[in-house]
C-alpha cells in the first residue's frame, strides 16, 4: 500500500503530463509567430528589387521586423496555477488541510527572475535569441548577396535561418515551461515549510535527463 510520500510522487508525475501540454501549446504559439513573421520577411525581400542597390537599408527593413514572442502574462500565470494546484492536490491526498500557505505575491512575482534554464533567466535567453537572430540574419543576406543568389533563393536562406530560431524559442519555451512549474512548487514548499521535512528530487534517467540533474 502506497504511503502519502508516494501518493504525493504520483500526483507530480501526472501533473507533469498537463505541464507538457501546456509547454506545447505555448511552442504552438511560437509557430505561429515566427510563420507570421517569416512571412512578411520573405514578401519584403521579394519586393526588394535589385538588393544590391540597397544592401543596408534592406537589412534594416528585415531587422525592424524581427521579434521573440513574450510569455511573460502566460508563465505569471502558470506560477500562480501551479501553486493553487500543489495545494489543493496535497490537501486532498493528506485529508486533512495541513498545507495552509501559499507564498508571499513578492516571491510570487519573483519567479520569471530566479527560474534559470542553465544558468541564465527566460528573459536573458529570449534577449541573447533577439540579438542573434538579427545577426544571423544580416550574416544571411551578405552571405547570400556575395553568392549572387537570386531574391528568391535569398529568401529561403533567410527562411532558413528564422527556422532554427524558431526552433531554439520554442526549446526556451518549453524547458522555461517547466522551471516555472519547478520554482513555484519550491515557493509553496518554503511557504509550508512548518509541515514539510523535506523533498526528494525524481528524475527520469532517460537519454535525455542532464548528468547533473541524473545526481
């Protein structure tokens, strides 16, 4: 029979299966943004007639059009959810509404500045993605313009290159999706620290779990 720690251990594991599909929905945002914006891009090269003649001013043009989404309201949001939740879903596997607590709005609104993804905050990924992107895609256009490649090839290069940055917004998403999760399970747990004696780190120890978090 399985004692309260374990049901507890239980409850996180499904809960991660919700944060997954929440953390997809929001890369399925980041699609959409950089579709949208990859597509006036690629209209405002093929509209650029004979580049060459207008090299600088049509990287600026591209670069005015450059953004990363912004999931600052969404994960606010999620910290806030994922607290209410712990609560709740503790609560009622104890029996009893032992866990009383839920963090102080200043630690609250202190999570998208103290969730790290390796090291660095989800702004500062978001903020070094913004500058390089604009540096790889100015690097395209050159690269494209010393090839004497046509607007439409130029394009797909540029297209090309928003393409791995998309994909590299959508894995900041994703794992900030989590670490959000993580560090307001961690402000609840400070928050209830009269009850809690302490927690066990589980990890899945598959090919993709990171040497330190396997420790």
């Amino acid at each position: 029979m399985a004692n309260i720690s374990e049901d507890l251990a239980d409850l996180t594991i499904s809960r991660q299966l919700i944060l997954t599909r929440v953390a997809n929905g929001l890369s399925k945002q980041v699609a959409d943004h950089y579709e949208a914006m990859i597509d006036d891009i690629r209209t405002t090269i093929l509209k650029s007639g004979n580049i060459s003649n207008r090299l600088r001013q049509t990287i600026k043009d591209i670069k005015e059009q450059l953004s990363v989404p912004n999931f600052d309201k969404e994960f606010k949001e999620l910290a806030k959810q994922e607290v209410n939740y712990t609560q709740k879903a503790y609560n009622s596997v104890i029996g009893v509404d032992v866990f009383k607590n839920i963090p102080p709005e200043s630690a609250m609104n202190s999570i998208l500045s103290t969730s790290l993804i390796e090291g660095a905050t989800i702004s500062a990924w978001l903020k070094d993605l913004e500058a390089s992107q604009a540096f790889d895609v100015e690097r395209a256009i050159k690269m494209g313009m010393t090839l004497g490649e046509t607007n439409n090839q130029l394009a797909q290069r540029v297209v090309n290159t928003m393409g791995v940055s998309m994909r590299n917004a959508q894995t900041i998403v994703k794992t900030g999706t989590a670490s959000v999760a993580n560090q307001a399970r961690m402000e609840f747990y400070n928050a209830n620290d009269d009850v809690i004696k302490g927690y066990q780190w589980m990890a899945t120890l598959d090919s993709r779990t990171r040497l330190e978090h396997a420790i």
